[in-house]
C-alpha cells in the first residue's frame, strides 16, 4: 500500500479527522511540517493531502475521497447520504473546537459553554437515538460517520469528562470502537494523533499563514 503525504502543521486542526480515517484504514502515513507553497495548493488552502497520484485540498472532498476509497462511504446512494447526514452534523460541531486555542479566557468560557450546551442539547440526543440496537450509525457496518462520531466524543469528553453520563449508547459505542485494532493503535502514544494545540501550536500557524498571504 503507497504511503499518503500530509501537508499541515504539527498539530489537530482541520487535519486531524483525516489522520483519524487513515489511521483506521491503516494506511500509513508521512508527515510533512515544514513546506514552501509552490503552487501545490490549490485555492492557496490547507490541509493537503498527496494521495495516488493526486494533491488534494478542502477537507470534505479529501475526507470523501478516503472514505470511498477504503470501504467506510456506504453501499449505495441513500447509505451515502445517510452517512453525510451524521457527518456533517459533527463536523459542524467540531468546528467550534479549531478556534478555541486563539480565544481570550473569557471568550473561552463562552465559547465551552456554548459547546456543551449545544453537543448535550442538539447533537448527542440524535446519536444515542440512532445507536439505540445498532452497532453502528449506517446500516450496522463502520464507515466514515463513525468514525467521527468517535473522534468527537474524544474531543468532548477532553473539556467536558462527563457529558457522555446521559447518553448510554454514545458511551458503548464509544467503547466498542476504541478496541478496534486500528483505532487502539490510533490512540496510543507516538501515534500520528495531535494532542490538544498549545501555545507554540497556535504561534506556528500565524507564522505559516503570514508566510503564506504576506
């Protein structure tokens, strides 16, 4: 299996659900920190992504790509839209968690609460509903939606160690996938999964992106 070439900064970001697909896929990967733009971004964007021959950026269409490519996108239409559906709800929550590092502690506070009273009162109810005697989100086999779903309890449970209290599914399921093979590799130290962004995190990309656009 070819290596796949990240292009970001050393850090989660927006490039941090797709270390999670990967990693799941078992895909090995390269890391590349430290870059010149020479024209490779397209759109002047990152992440990207060096994959079979292709120099992809804007998340959603890498994110698809891979999810297609390694059996985590569905049968068939309608699973695909289904699939969307649950994706793009927590990519709209986990959104609100890539500004939380450039925040003033009492934006912060907002900013946390907001989160929490959103995740407990919009997103996780629909969840627990949908996981209610089913293994998984889509047709009771892993795909890409999952796979957030994952991803999203993690970072939630990072500022909030009780939220899934209410939410019994979320939590087994949650469980039930960190024991697969590859993801309990994913979670382990000296992984390619980023911790939370710190100060010198945050310093970098200001640095990057005044190099960029400057």
């Amino acid at each position: 299996m070819a290596k796949v070439v990240l292009h970001y900064f050393n850090g989660r970001g927006r490039m941090e659900t797709i270390r999670w697909l990967l990693a799941v896929a078992g895909v090995e990967l390269v890391a590349m920190y430290l870059f010149s733009a020479d024209g490779d971004l397209v759109f002047g964007q990152l992440p990207m992504v060096e994959i079979d021959g292709m120099k992809l950026v804007q998340t959603k269409a890498i994110l698809n790509y891979i999810a297609g490519k390694y059996n985590l996108y569905g049968k068939d239409l309608k699973q695909r839209a289904m699939i969307d559906m649950y994706s793009e709800g927590l990519r709209d929550l986990m959104e609100q968690f890539l500004v939380l590092c450039i925040l003033s502690p009492a934006e912060l506070k907002t900013r946390l609460e907001n989160i929490q009273a959103k995740a407990t009162g919009r997103y996780l109810p629909v969840y627990e509903k949908v996981l209610c005697g089913s293994q998984y989100l889509v047709d009771d086999q892993l795909s890409c939606a999952d796979i957030h779903l994952l991803e999203a309890t993690i970072m939630l449970e990072e500022k909030f160690p009780e939220i899934l209290t209410n939410f019994p599914n979320v939590k087994a399921f949650q469980g039930r996938m960190k024991v697969l093979p590859t993801i309990h590799k994913f979670l382990q130290p000296n992984s390619m999964r980023k911790p939370q962004p710190d100060e010198f995190y945050v310093t970098t990309v200001k640095k990057v992106f005044h190099k960029l656009f400057s």
